[in-house]
C-alpha cells in the first residue's frame, strides 16, 4: 500500500459490480500458471537465461505495498538469475522520470497510477513496445480492454499488473452492532446511519483529507451514481464544464455529509490533517469506541487494516458504496501499469512476467491486491471478501472506464497541492463554496487541458 499519498493504480469504472458485499464465495478453479513457452525466460522454467543483467524498477510505492512487490521482483529473480533493483519514486512519477531520463538514467521499467501518466510519457516518446512475448502473455490472460488500456495509438505500452476497486466502504461491524445500525444502501441511508451512530458515540466517518485523491475518489463515485456515465465520460474529456449543473449536484450532495464537522472523525480540521493510512487504521484501532467507524476507499485498505488487530470479514467489514438518488451503484477502479523505459531483454522478460498469473499469485496471497489478470485462481487470494472483490472484476469483463482524475492531466487530476487535489481539500474546508468550487476546479481544468492540447 502507498502509505504516503496515492496507493491508486492507473483506474478504471466499473459499473457492474453489485455482489461486493457478500463475504464468502465457494473456491473455484480458474486459469493456469503463467507461461513460459516460445522462450519466454519469466515462465516457471526460465531458468538463468537473464543471469548478469541488471534491472531497475522505479515505482511510488512504499511500506507494505512495496514489500509485496519487491516479494514479486525475487521470484523474477529465482526464475531468470537477473538482478533487479526497486528504485523508489515520487509523486508524480512523470516529473520523476523526466528528471532521471533528462540525467541519461532512466530506470528499465517504471510503474505508472494513472491512464494520463501512460499517454504522456507515450508523447515523450519515453516508452518501448511491450515485445512479442508480453503480448501473448496479455493475450492469454487479460480481456481486450485491460489491454487496450495500456495501449496508445494501436501500440502496447503497458501491462496492468494491480487493480483496485475504489468504491468500498469499509467499517466497524463492533460499532454498527453496539448502534444497532446496517448496511446502506442509498446515499440517504447511509447520512441517517452517520447519524444513527454518532448518536450511540461514536463518530461515523473517517476521512482522510490530508491526500486530495482520496477526495477526488468521494467526487467520482458521488457523480459516477448521480450524473451517470456518459456525463461522467463527458466531464473527464473536459466536454462539458466544471461549473456544469451536475457537478453542482455532486458537490451539493457531498456537502451533506462534509458540512456536517460532528460526522467527520476530529471535525473538518481534523479530516484535512488526516492522511489515507490513518483514516483507515483509526477506524479499526479502540475497539467498539474508534475514531471514526466507516472509511470509505479500495480493496487495498485491507493492507492497512492488516496493521491493526481487526479481522477482515469479521471485525471489518465492506459494503458498495450508496447509490445516489436514482443513479446505479457506482465503482471506480484503478491500477498500475508496468511499462518499459528500454528496449532490453530483461525489461521485456520483467513485463512478460508481469503480465502471468504466477506474478499475480504472489502478490495476491499478501493481501491488498486484486489482480485484472484472468487467469489468476480466486483461490490465491487469502480472504473470501477479496475473492468475492476480484470475481466481480474479471467478471465484469471490457465494461469499464476509467478513474476521472487519472484521464485527466496531471497537474490537473493528480499532482497534490494543485488542482483538484487542492479544489477539493478546500471546498472540504468550507462546504458552502459549491460555486466557488467549481469556479477553481474549472479555470484549473481549462488551464491543464489546454497545456495539454500544446504537447
């Protein structure tokens, strides 16, 4: 998991997941190991044919999220005799890469969050075709969208190693059984069981505003559900305004809850000096008398709360985020795509690798991930909530979009301290400045795109 700012991957939406909430599923068979046919040195037969090459892996993860990786990375290792080397990156990585590509250093393979951090570093003419080899293992294990979302322009740029379903709100079963409250599933039943629990004493939402994309993530799931689809497409091509009616209503709705300080674990200032990590272990730290009782964010919170003595499915559990007045119950997703920065054999072998079940495998058993690859066995994953997260995802096929604010440009939808990072944590500072909001998100956005547009 990021435990700094963004433990996103480079995202999609996905609109037909309604089973997430059931906690247990039956094991079922699924697709085989990965493969090492056609000389492909990342299968389980590799070998040593890598043995004296040097990789280099630039990714933004920390803590747990890149311990499980570099679990990942050593398989890789065992399997060709090749040594690679995780090189920890910042927050946006694009800037990072450009910096060390400007240096005559780039790292062989880099691991990009967001769909717009892939098309520019494409424009930049930073990355290198996949090769033969990684795309008959995309092939084989991954639906004609997961592949088309690391492809520009007809050419195969990435393999999208981890996914994420951001439409989860995690809580405290203890809290809601001491409040006598259940699962919601309306926008409006889940403010009356805000209320419902403050009233037994306990604050019911945990927010953590300190990361403005976790603010971006409450905006699209609120707007996914209320506007619909195609004005959710619309909004992030930047084809209809930010000031645009919907987005009034989004912010409308969101400022029920965040104009109300007394539902906010430690109040609005409280919520904005708040990072991601702590949002989610204060709401499973103290028992029955947390912080905050709910959290909302993806299924890689499970990372977090595998820091405290909650147990998953038991002490913590997940229910879909509330629909919004007529809307369908939104889920937005994300994931990191592996790309190459050389054209080497170990950078090819290393995305080929990537890009098999068997790579997946090991990182699922470690909790806090879920995989788009096909092939990979739910019975992998270590809990029956996170099969049931990863079954709705590969089942939910090509119909998908992606992240709003991971389409966007960077500095618009994914730099922190600017844009709707920043539009965002200060309308969470003052919920009543809708039109101010909107007025920011929008001379933010036009200024983005049009530097965009210029290349």
């Amino acid at each position: 998991m990021r435990t700094t700012l963004r433990p996103r991957t480079t995202a999609v939406t996905l609109t037909a997941i309604t089973a997430i909430t059931a906690l247990t599923l039956a094991g079922c068979g699924g697709g085989g190991g990965g493969s090492d046919k056609d000389g492909d040195t990342s299968g389980p037969s590799g070998g040593q044919a890598l043995k004296g090459e040097r990789i280099e892996v630039a990714a933004v993860w920390t803590g747990p999220e890149q311990e499980n990786f570099t679990k990942v990375l050593k398989e890789f290792e065992k399997r060709t005799g090749a040594t690679v080397t995780f090189v920890p990156a910042q927050d946006p990585i694009v800037n990072f890469l450009g910096t060390k590509i400007a240096g005559g250093s780039p790292p062989d393979v880099a691991m990009l969050p967001q769909v717009g951090a892939i098309r520019q570093a494409a424009a930049q003419k930073w990355l290198k075709p996949v090769g033969p080899e990684t795309e008959k293992q995309l092939a084989a294990h991954y639906s004609r969208g997961w592949q088309e979302l690391g492809a520009v322009d007809g050419t195969q740029y990435g393999v999208y190693f981890k996914a994420a379903n951001k439409s989860l709100v995690w809580y405290n079963s203890a809290v809601f059984e001491n409040a006598g409250a259940a699962e919601p599933k309306t926008w409006k039943e889940f403010l009356a069981t805000a209320e419902t629990i403050s009233a037994s004493g306990v604050t019911p939402v945990s927010v953590g505003g300190a990361d403005g994309w976790t603010l971006t993530d409450w905006f699209e799931n609120v707007y996914l559900s209320q506007a619909g689809p195609a004005k959710y497409d619309q909004l992030a091509k930047h084809t209809i305004k930010w000031t645009d009616p919907t987005v009034t209503a989004a912010l409308t709705t969101l400022a029920e809850l965040f104009g109300k300080p007394a539902l906010l674990a430690g109040g609005t200032d409280g919520a904005l000096q708040t990072e991601y990590p702590v949002s989610v272990t204060q709401t499973f730290t103290g028992g029955d008398t947390p912080k905050g009782a709910m959290v909302f964010e993806g299924d890689f919170a499970a990372v977090n709360i595998a820091q405290t003595k909650a147990r998953i499915g038991t002490d913590a559990k997940v229910f879909p985020f509330p629909t919004v007045g007529t809307g369908t119950t939104p889920v937005v997703t994300a994931g990191d795509a592996a790309v190459a920065l050389k054209d080497t054999k170990g950078a090819k072998a290393l995305l080929a690798f990537l890009a098999s079940p068997d790579a997946a495998r090991i990182w699922a058993a470690e909790g806090g991930f879920v995989s788009p690859n096909k092939s990979l066995d739910p019975s992998a994953y270590p809990n029956d909530v996170q099969r049931e997260i990863a079954k709705a995802l590969i089942g939910a096929g090509d119909d998908f979009r992606f992240d709003m604010s991971d389409q966007m440009p960077q500095s618009f939808g994914g730099t922190p301290g600017k844009g709707e990072w920043k539009a965002l944590q200060d309308f969470l500072k003052n919920p009543k400045d809708i039109a101010g909001t909107q007025a920011r998100l929008e001379k933010d956005a036009e200024k983005a795109y049009r530097a965009a547009a210029k290349g």
